[in-house]
C-alpha cells in the first residue's frame, strides 16, 4: 500500500509534497488553494492509513503548517 497522499484539487492533482513544492517556487498560487479541500482528502486518507497501522500524520503536519 502506497502512503503517499493525493491530492485532487481544480488546479492541481497530484502528490502532496509536489504541491507544497510548487507553491514554495510560486509556480503555484496559494490563493487558489482550498486548505479545507486538503484537509478533508487527509482526514480520509488518513482514515484508511490507519487500517494499515502506519504512522503517518506528522509528515502531513508539517506541509500542512508550511502551507498555512
């Protein structure tokens, strides 16, 4: 099972790290990100993480701090 989380927004999908990525390089717009979008998509993810008992929530933690 792969942990990496994805995210499908309206101007971007992809893995999440790639979108802090791009956003710290401004090749993407913070403005035009819904932090709300995101933080749903982790909740679910996270959901089905923890039915293979993997620790996973402090990486997300930490681009999510970075993106707010």
């Amino acid at each position: 099972m792969n942990n990496e989380l994805r995210v499908r927004l309206a101007s971007f999908e992809g893995p999440l790290d790639l979108l802090l990525y791009l956003i710290q390089k401004d090749e993407i717009d913070i403005r035009n990100i819904k932090i709300a979008e995101i933080t749903e998509q982790y909740l679910k993810h996270l959901d089905l993480m923890r039915e293979y008992n993997l620790d996973i929530a402090g990486d997300f933690l930490l681009m999510a701090s970075t993106l707010i």
